[in-house]
C-alpha cells in the first residue's frame, strides 16, 4: 500500500493524487476548525461581549504560534523532500529534531505570551466589558499552546510522508469530546460550576493535550511512516542550524499575517463591541470557508515537495497549477453561496441579535464574492514553501499585509465616509492584488532552482550515527 501510494504521489494521475491527499486533510480541517466554532457556538450564547472576548484573544495568540512556526514548517518542507528522494533515515532524524524545536519554542513564546497578555490587551484596546473574558481566555490558550503545537507539527509531518487518515481520526475523536465538555464547562452541570468563557478555553485545553499525547504515541510506535525513538530527540546542531535559517522566512512570513490580524483588530476595537463581534463572526465564516481550499493547498505542498525531492519539477509545477484553478474555481462558487445565504450564516453563530446578524452579513457580501484570490494565493504560496522558498512566500505576505490591506483600510475607514465599510472593503482589493502578484511570481520559475536534499551530507552522517546507536542499522 505505500508503495502504491508513493507511486501514485511521484508518477500517478495529479488529479487522484490531489484529491487522495486532499480530502482526508480537508475533514481534518473541517473537524480541527470544530476547536473554534464548538467554542463560538457556545459562548455566542453568552451574547457579543463574550464573542468579542474569543475574537480579540484569537490574533494574540495567533501571533505566538507564527514567531515559532517557521522551524516546524522548515521541519514538513524537509521530511516531504526526503521522502521523495528516498531516504527514510532523513525523515525519521528530521520529524524527531523539529518536534524537539516544536516543544523547547512553545513552551518559551507560551510563558511570555502569558506573562505579557495584560499588556497586549490593552494595547489593543479592548473595551472594559471584554476584557475580563479576553484575558482568562488568552492566558489558558497560551499554557495549550504546547499541546498546539505539537499536534501541528504531527499533522504536518505526517502529511509530508502522505498520511493522513490517523490524524483525521484523532482529530475526529477530540472534537466530539470538545463539543460534549464546552456546554459543560460554559454553563455548568450538577457539581460542574459555569465557568463562561474560560470554560470554552477548558475544554479545548485538554482536547489539544489528548490530541498531542496520542499524536506522539503515533511516532514512538512507527507504524504509519515515521518512527522515532527518544535517542532521536539529541539536539542535532547542524540540522537545527540548517532548520533556523530555511524557516526563519517561513516565521517571519505568518508573524507578518498575525500583526496584521492584530492591527486589523486594533481597528475593529475602535469601531466598538458590535464591529468586534461582527468581525469575529465573519472571520469565523471565512475560516470554514477556506477549509476546502487548505486541503487542496496542502495536498499541494505534499506532493510538489515530494516531487522536487524525486528531481521532478515540471511535475510540480503542473500539480500547482492544478490545484490553484481548482482552488479559485471552488472557493468564487462558495462566495457566491455565502453571499444568498449571509444572513443564515451569522445566525448559526449568534442568533439572538439583530445588530450583529445585519452587520455580519454585510461584511460577508462585501469580500465573499473575491474569495477565490484567496485560494490563489493559498496554493501557490504552499508550493514556494514546499520547494523550500520560505523568501517569496514571505514577501508575498508582507506585500499582502503591509502595503495593502492595512494602509488600504486605515485610509478607507479612518479618512473617508465608509467608517468601519472601510475595513471591510479592503478584503476583496486585497485577495485579488495577491492573487495576481503570487501568479506573477509563480509563473517566473525561480522557485525550481531549488532542492534541499542535495547538501544533507553532514546532517545525514548524524542522522545516520544515531540510527546505529538505536540498533537500526545492522
């Protein structure tokens, strides 16, 4: 069976292999994002303020995750690489090294995201009413972020070697138990007291300590196309210095996306209450709606890495091409849904206030219909990561964020009539001034020059010494 599916990933119809590795990702996201909308279910039940505490709290903590994230996504590039060329001692050595990084980060960015929420709360402006909830929220959110990210490394791993249904079914298993322990800890039962918002932020607090723990009894096992074992987790000097400098682009690049989320909430907070929750309802919206085209982008990544890793490039390349036209075709239908049925969609979220319903509409009718810029440049910027140019997938971002978006809705909204339209209007000129420079850049083909297996001889020797102490080799 692996054999086949390798075969498929490397020689194979594009389209199966798309779609073999898309959907499994695409429930696993759907389920994953469960986190997020069980707990926005929930707590929107509590009314705006407590919707306003989740939605403030969500970039803070978004930002922490990204300043780490480069060494675990330099981590996915390189396994998928090496899996393409072959060499599973590479893999093994790669998955133990990053999840080390993953660990010795999280818990160093958890304690300071946890000590400086105060101070990032009130930088943001959070109104009085929100920002008791926001802080409770915030500060067990940064204590999970280990198991965070720890799961997230696995998942990534795992999609680097092509398998993805053992993280579909943990992830299926957590979120049932999540949906059953919100409304416990939110409201309370028999002995249980209500606990509001920091109930929600419970519950997924020992959802995600499950999920890691199980996810790392996957690698100790090496059933499923990883093993490790605990000698693997020495530090490796020279990997890790080589995982530094390929993912600090890679941190850069989703920190640059997660300031932006924190200042596009600085603007949002300056509006009031009402246009925080009705931002946080229409984020939450635009997250489900992008799950499938993450999938589809994700597949991407695994197999364009696996087939520059093979040598394969003009493969690659037609497998990007593929999944962006398939991305921006699906994601324009889903705008065009979303827009007959905005009204619906903020309702599931909160359905007992009128002011957030209309307001929540309006700002998805205003960006759903360019939505499918947004898969462009998901698919694209997936390949440049996977062929190990964390640079342009970088300055895509901070082009993106920083001459775009946020000048575009500063001005739009604190200089002109629009007010708080201004934010909203600066998604769509956004998504499709992205989409078309990530095709622009793609299309030049610097991006093929480069392949990360073929200077791995000191790494492989260390990889390889250790292997022999662990009796692996004969």
């Amino acid at each position: 069976m692996k054999t086949d599916r390798k075969t498929l990933f490397l020689e194979g119809s594009i389209p199966r292999a798309l779609v073999t590795l898309a959907i499994p990702i695409m429930l696993a996201n759907l389920l994953q994002t469960g986190y997020q909308l069980t707990d926005a279910f929930w707590v929107g039940r509590l009314g705006a303020s407590a919707v306003a505490a989740i939605s403030v709290s969500f970039p803070v903590t978004f930002l922490v995750i990204a300043l780490g994230s480069g060494l675990a996504m330099a981590g996915a590039t390189m396994a998928a690489q090496y899996v393409g060329a072959g060499r599973q001692d590479m893999v093994n050595h790669v998955a133990a090294q990053t999840m080390l990084m993953v660990v010795i980060t999280s818990i160093v960015f958890g304690a300071i995201g946890f000590v400086l929420a105060p101070t990032l709360l009130r930088l943001l402006g959070v109104a009085p009413e929100v920002y008791s909830g926001a802080l409770g929220f915030l500060r067990v959110s940064f204590v999970g972020i280990l198991f965070v990210f720890m799961y997230a490394m696995f998942q990534a791993l795992m999609r680097g070697v092509g398998q993805t249904r053992i993280p579909l079914m943990i992830v299926a298993g957590t979120v049932v138990l999540n949906f059953v322990l919100d409304p416990l800890f939110i409201f309370g039962w028999g002995p249980i007291p209500g606990q509001g918002v920091m109930g929600a932020a419970y519950a997924t607090l020992i959802t995600q300590a499950l999920a890691a723990g199980l996810g790392m009894l996957v690698f100790l096992r090496g059933r499923h196309g990883i093993a490790l074992a605990w000698r693997g987790f020495k530090p490796d000097p020279v990997y890790l210095k080589r995982a530094f400098f390929l993912g600090l682009p890679g941190s850069v690049e989703l920190s640059t996306r997660a300031l932006g989320l924190m200042v596009m909430s600085f603007l949002v907070a300056s509006f009031g209450t009402l246009s925080i929750a009705t931002y946080g309802v229409g984020s939450n919206i635009l997250q489900v709606i992008t799950i499938p085209v993450m999938g589809i982008a994700m597949a991407v990544a695994t197999l364009v890495g696996q087939n520059i890793g093979a040598g394969n490039t003009a493969r690659a390349e037609r497998i990007t091409w593929l999944g962006t036209f398939a991305s921006f075709v699906l994601l324009t239908l889903l705008g065009g849904v979303a827009w007959l049925c905005a009204p619906w969609l903020v309702r599931f979220f909160i359905p007992d206030d009128p002011a957030v319903i209309a307001g929540g509409a309006h700002f998805i009718r205003i960006m759903c219909l360019a939505w499918g810029g947004i898969g462009i440049q998901l698919c694209i910027v997936s390949a440049f990561r996977a062929s190990g140019n964390m640079l342009s997938a970088m300055i895509i971002a901070m082009v993106s964020q920083w001459m775009i978006q946020f000048p575009l809705a500063y001005v739009l909204a604190k200089h002109t009539t629009l007010g708080a339209d201004g934010l909203w209007w600066s998604f769509p000129v956004t998504n499709v001034a992205v989409a078309l420079v990530s095709v622009a850049w793609f299309a030049r083909g610097s991006w093929k020059t480069v392949r990360l297996t073929e200077d791995d001889r000191q790494v492989a020797e260390v990889a390889k010494e250790t292997m022999v102490e662990e009796g692996s080799l004969r």
